[in-house]
C-alpha cells in the first residue's frame, strides 16, 4: 500500500467531538498520516453550548504554509472542514497551489449550516467564498442545507428524486466535479447518500436511527476521506463512511445524555476492518 500524506485545515473545539479532534483519529485510524492545520481554537463547538471562546488563527496560516515550503513539505490530498473566516478560504486556496502535489485530491466539506439554517457566525459573504472553494475540489461532501445555500435552491424537508437530481445538477453547473450528498431520505426509516462521481450516480441507502447527533458531519467526511486517500471509489467510501457512522450513532444512543457529540472511538475497530477490505 503505497503510504499517504493528508493535511486536514479545520478548527480544533478543544470539547465537542468534531472538527480536528474527530478528523485526526478517524484518518490516521484509516492508515493515513495526518497533518494538521488548525483554523481556530475553540473551547467547544458552536452547536448548544453557551459562551465558547474563540481564537482566530487565519493570520498564522501563511507562515506556517510558508514554513513548510521552504522544508519542501508537500501533501497527497488536502481536505478542509470548518473555517473560521472568508480568508481563511483564500489561504485554503494557496495551500492547494503551493503546498500540494500536482495530481493531490482536494476534498471540501463545506461545513457551515445544518437543517435549513447556517451554524453560528455565518454569513452570506461566507457562503459565497464557500462556493468559490467549492468549484475547486475534487469532491465536496455537503448536506442538503449547503447544497441549497451553495445552489440558491430552496430548502425543503419533504422531498423526491427529482429535487436531489436537480440539487446535483445545479452544483455540476456551478463548477463542482464530485459530489457525495448526505443526509437524503425518501422515507420516514431509511437515510442515505447520494454520490456523483465521474458522470455516474448512485445512492446508497440505509436504516435511519432515531437519535440525532451533533457532529455525524464530520465523522462522516472524515471516514470517507480515509476511505477515498486509500483509493476506494468515491461509492464504496460513501457506504463504509454511512456504515460507520451509523454504528457511531447506535453507540451514543446507549446514553441518553450524551447531547454534544457522537462517541466514534469504540467503532473505529470496524471502520479499519471496512478500509482493509
Ligand atoms: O461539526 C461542525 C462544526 C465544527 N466546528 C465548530 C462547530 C461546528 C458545528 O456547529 O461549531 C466550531
């Protein structure tokens, strides 16, 4: 197996179970070496908790990606979650060019809204340059709130085939190669993933958990870009990463007042037994 070098930007919430503190286990679990890049640095997420702090780190980045220019440093895939800033997408942007190699995966998910609403902090501008970094990746990894914020397509809870062809097609139009949507349901027990991957379109689909947890986001995203640097198909990366998040979601739902987070540390034996395959 030829040995894979990741730099993942994102924030670190010191508490919460997402962003960096999730992104780091869950890929270097896959077997890839991960590096990071943290954009700020929370004391929790945004998500519930009251009275978090926040420092920003954008104007850190351009030394640091400077630093390891000049060490020669280079990475086989760049994968971006929550940015703290439209600069900070800028950054994103020089990174790619200067720090990555000429054929790396640029995989974004473009974290920033969840159930019809933008997470706190969030702007329009934001979404905007959001949608520039968008047209530049190789995958992006939105939920159907992104997706309709990044296509200007309304929001609706109750949908059909048609509505998730056309959110595809108006990313595609936009500029976005690969496109793995999560979170679409045609019915009330089942969930899944619909992926476009190269011209062609698939869904996976499976038994959707009552419980609802902060977090399966970056989980998820995380899972599928160890999956996808391991050289899985963007559809077989998308079926272990739901699988595994679902095994995630079952594990939190033993307790009921686990609220912040989803626990993904006892399930990541069976995620490195899926990526092994
Ligand atoms: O899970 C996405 C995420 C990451 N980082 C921070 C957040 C959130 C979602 O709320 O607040 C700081």
């Amino acid at each position: 197996m030829a040995y894979k070098k990741i730099l993942t930007v994102q924030d670190i919430s010191c508490v919460g179970q997402c962003s960096l503190t999730v992104a780091l286990p869950v890929i270097s679990a896959c077997g890839v070496e991960t590096c990071v890049l943290p954009s700020a640095v929370l004391s929790t997420h945004t998500a519930e908790f009251k009275g978090f702090t926040f420092r920003d780190l954008t104007e850190d980045i351009p030394s640091i990606k400077n630093h390891w220019k000049s060490e020669g440093i280079s990475f086989d895939a760049l994968y971006t979650g929550y940015l703290g800033s439209t600069k900070q997408i800028d950054y994103v942007l020089d990174i790619y060019s200067e720090v990555c190699k000429k054929d790396s995966l640029f995989i974004v998910d473009p974290a920033m809204a969840d159930n019809g609403k933008l997470y706190v902090g969030f702007d329009m501008e934001f979404v905007a340059a959001m949608k520039k970094l968008c047209t530049k990746a190789s995958y992006i990894l939105p939920n159907i709130t992104e997706a309709c914020l990044l296509t200007g397509i309304p929001y609706k809870t109750e949908y059909d085939r048609s509505y998730i062809q056309k959110l595809i097609s108006s990313l595609l139009e936009i500029g976005c190669k690969n496109i793995i949507l999560s979170g679409v349901a045609y019915s009330r027990d089942k969930m899944g993933v619909a992926v476009y991957e190269n011209g062609k379109f698939s869904y996976y689909e499976h038994d959707r958990e009552d419980r609802v947890c902060h977090g399966t986001g970056d989980i998820y995203a995380s899972a599928f870009v160890g999956a996808v640097v391991r050289g899985k198909t963007a559809c077989d990366a998308a079926r272990i990463a739901a699988d595994y998040v679902v095994e995630c979601i079952k594990k939190t739902a033993e307790e009921d007042n686990h609220w912040y987070g989803v626990k993904f540390e006892p399930s990541l034996i069976k995620l490195i037994e899926a990526v092994n395959e």
